[in-house]
C-alpha cells in the first residue's frame, strides 16, 4: 500500500513514511494512492467479532509492506489492553431509533484515544526500525494533547511538544496534559485560538531544513494513521446495527467524519454522514452556502470544536474534486492567503450528496444534555450533546442514526451542571487530578519562539 498527497507534488510514500512524516512534503495531506475495498458480505461478519479483531482486518489493509501481521496484531492488543469497555466503542440505544456510539472508554476518556494508542505503538516500532529519534509537535483543542501525552509519554528517542490555546481547554482538559509526570513532554499554552497553534504547527512543517533538522512529525488527525484507525468504528457500529445508518459526528478539524468517507470509499453502506458544528460553524457554512470562509474562533461550552481552519477538509475536496491535486492545491493555496474558498459547483454537489450539516449555539447545546439526561437518565458531554442537537434537527429518523459520542462528561463538570443542575461523578482516572501539580508555559503564538523553545528542549 502506497500513500499520494493531495496537492500531488510528494513522491508516494509507505505507510510507515506516512506514520512518522504525518504532513506531506508539499504541504498535503496523505491519502492511499487507491483505496483498499470491503464487500458486503464481509463487513456483515464484523458483526460479533472482537472490536481488535476487526481493527486488525481493516488496518491490515494499510499497514502491509510496513508491518507484519504479528507486529500489527500485537500493536492493537496493546493499544487496547487499557479501555474500560470490552467493546471497545460500545454501541447503545438512547431511544426512537436514536444511539450514541461511546468512543470515550481510553485512558484520557476521548474518542483520540482510540487511534492515538494505536499510532503511539505503531510509532514506536517504525522509530526503532529506522532509528534516531523524533520530535512531534501536536496542536490540541483539548482532548488530541492528552491523548497524544498518554501514548507517546516516556518512550525513548520521542519529545512529544503539546500547544494547546490559553485558557480555551476545560480545567480537565488543561490538567490532564498539565500533570503529566513524563520527562519527554513539553506543554506550551498558546495565547490565542486552536487555530493560531495549529497555525504554528503547519509553519514549522514549512520550514523544511527546520523540520528535518528535529525530525518532525504530526500526531494531529493530519496524520493518516489516525484517519485509518477512526475508521474501524463506523464498520463495527454497521456490522452491529445489520443495516446503513445516518452517523452524527460533532466536527471541528473534519478527522472523525472524514474517517466516515474513508469507510464509505472501501465499501461501507451509510445512510448520510451529518456535520455537527457549534457556534464555529466554518463547516455548516461551507456545506449549506458552498462557501467554505474562516472567522474569529469563538469560546463555547464544546471547546474541543472550537475550531475555525478544518484541516482534513482538503482531504474531502481532494476526493470531490475527482483527486484533482493541481485544483487543490491552489485552492488551498487561495484559501490560505484570503480566508475564502468559493466550491465548485460540481465540487460541491459531490460532497452535498455525502454529507449535511448543522449548527448549534450553546443553549441548543444545554437543552441537549437535559432533553438526553430526562429521558434517559445518562449524562453526555456537551460535544455530543452537538451531535445530538443536530440529530434532534434532522426530525423522525428513517434509518438508525449514530450519534458519535466523543469524551466523556466528567471532563466538562460546569457545562453539563449548567444544563442538569449537577456534575457527572467523576470517574477514577480522573480521581485525584485537581490535586496534581501542573508544568507548562503560557506562550505567544510566535513561531520562532516555539522554535527556540523546541531546540532548547532538545539539547536539555
């Protein structure tokens, strides 16, 4: 299996090359040169099989040619070894046709979990592989920082540098990437938006010598291998339901949903994938007006979309656009120096007949939590209660509708209390953290600062 970049100035690369480069040369985003396909028939068999078992089926097609089975198959087992659902992302009704697919059950108690654990292992088999060490460097809205800290923390030969916005995280949030005990972490907090790290994230990427001399790479859902490994839910959910499904998936950088098309493209049947956003509709607004145009970020009570640049967007217009690189890349060239993307006509038609969207404000978001909460008596954190919203929006379901359910509540105490009158209980990974002392450092959203600040980390 080889891997193109969507602006198709890039050699193709392994996976292996993809895990450890995580951004393309050129400045796109990796994608399989050709898409590997299941039939009907064997996605039904999912159904009933250990959630591991399948990830191995599907990642397998991936990885060939740069891991063995054995090494994959043991790369899953570990990964997984520490969920607290044996199904790994359990699937459960919440009514009227109506489910939430929980993807928060990892270590950190968000849906990141389920691939960074995987690319955290796989990343350390290719690094020992090859040699050397390496340096990434993670732009975080809130729950990619303490996953990414969670899989890489205390590996040998890794700096794993997390920038995630000043005062924009939940205290949870901020604490679980804060407290972390590990000698190889470096927490930056950046005095500005997601989009201003993330803006950071792709500078440093731009400096080639730069990114070379550090050996530098992504664990963002920039990376291919978290697009690859978020895939393998929506085969399981299906495989589980018997029948297409309409999933919601609350969005910010576009990774969760995109990994929905992936599925689609190797032979999954669904019914529509639907963009949820929060008041940082970019996506709502690309999809419902055809013109995809960045704004000021703004704070919510679902801070992890707080989100106004959706990178894996240019992985959806690259397969709209019939894989049309020359067209990409200027477009994201355009985007890049104006903010503004008109889509295509045909472009926009092509992703209308996959996706709708939706947006909610932050009462719509509260009302969510309640509406779930008194109906069913379960607590949902205010990202999923985005999905839910935009469910709620879409009326009387004609197929099963799949809400994604991304973290856990009991990381977003005063949202949910603002909405049900109480705080979710607090689980026991988080038992005990408001206790634990923080190390990070509030920064500019300079690169050149960040830079030093790597280098300096490096040489300690």
């Amino acid at each position: 299996m080889m891997f193109i970049s969507t602006r198709g100035q890039a050699a193709p690369a392994s996976f292996s090359d993809v895990l450890l480069a995580g951004l393309a040369p050129d400045g796109g985003l990796y994608l399989p040169q050709s898409w590997p396909q299941f039939t009907a028939s064997e996605i039904a068999a999912f159904k009933g099989m250990r959630y591991q078992d399948v990830a191995f089926i599907v990642l397998s097609k991936f990885t060939a040619g740069s891991f063995s089975d054995a090494e994959l198959r043991a790369a899953i087992e570990a990964a997984y070894a520490d969920f607290d659902a044996p199904e790994i992302a359990p699937l459960v009704e919440i009514g009227e046709g109506r489910y939430l697919l929980e993807l928060f059950h990892g270590p950190t108690l968000a849906f990141k979990d389920i691939a960074l654990q995987i690319l955290g292992q796989l990343f350390s088999r290719a690094l020992a592989k090859r040699g050397g060490r390496a340096t990434v460097v993670a732009a975080t809205s809130g729950d990619t920082g303490s996953a990414a800290i969670a899989a890489l923390g205390g590996l040998p030969n890794i700096l794993t540098v997390v920038l995630h916005p000043h005062q924009r995280v939940s205290d949870v949030q901020r604490r679980q990437m804060t407290t972390s005990p590990h000698a190889n972490v470096a927490n930056l907090a950046i005095t500005g938006s997601f989009d201003d790290a993330q803006g950071i994230v792709k500078t440093l990427f731009a400096d080639k010598a730069y990114a070379e001399k550090i050996s530098l790479t992504a664990v963002n859902s920039i990376n291919f291998a978290r697009i690859a490994a978020q895939c393998v839910y929506y085969f399981t959910a299906t495989a589980q339901l018997g029948k297409p499904a309409t999933f919601v998936v609350p969005t910010g950088n576009f990774g969760d949903i995109f990994a929905g098309e992936a599925a689609e493209r190797m032979g999954l049947s669904a019914a529509r994938l639907v963009i949820a956003t929060n008041a940082n509709d970019i996506m709502a607004r690309a999809l419902n007006d055809g013109v995809y145009a960045s704004g000021a970020a703004h704070a919510t009570l679902s801070p992890s979309m707080d989100i106004q640049v959706a990178s894996n967007f240019e992985r959806a217009l690259f397969e709209a656009s019939g894989r049309d690189a020359d067209w990409t890349s200027a477009a994201m060239s355009d985007f890049a120096s104006t903010r503004k993307l008109v889509l295509p006509a045909p472009v926009l038609e092509k992703l209308r007949a996959r996706y709708s969207a939706f947006a909610s404000d932050d009462a719509e978001t509260r009302a969510a939590i309640a509406a779930v909460y008194k109906q069913t008596g379960r607590i949902i954190d205010p990202h999923t209660a985005v999905g839910v919203a935009a469910a709620i929006k879409m009326g009387k379901p004609l197929s099963p509708v799949v809400v994604l359910s991304t973290a856990h509540p009991a990381k977003f105490p005063d949202a949910v209390a603002a909405a049900i009158g109480q705080a979710p209980p607090v689980p026991a990974r988080l038992a005990g953290l408001e206790q634990r002392v923080e190390n990070y450092e509030v920064c500019a959203p300079d690169p050149s600062l960040i830079k030093r600040i790597i280098s300096s980390k490096l040489a300690a």
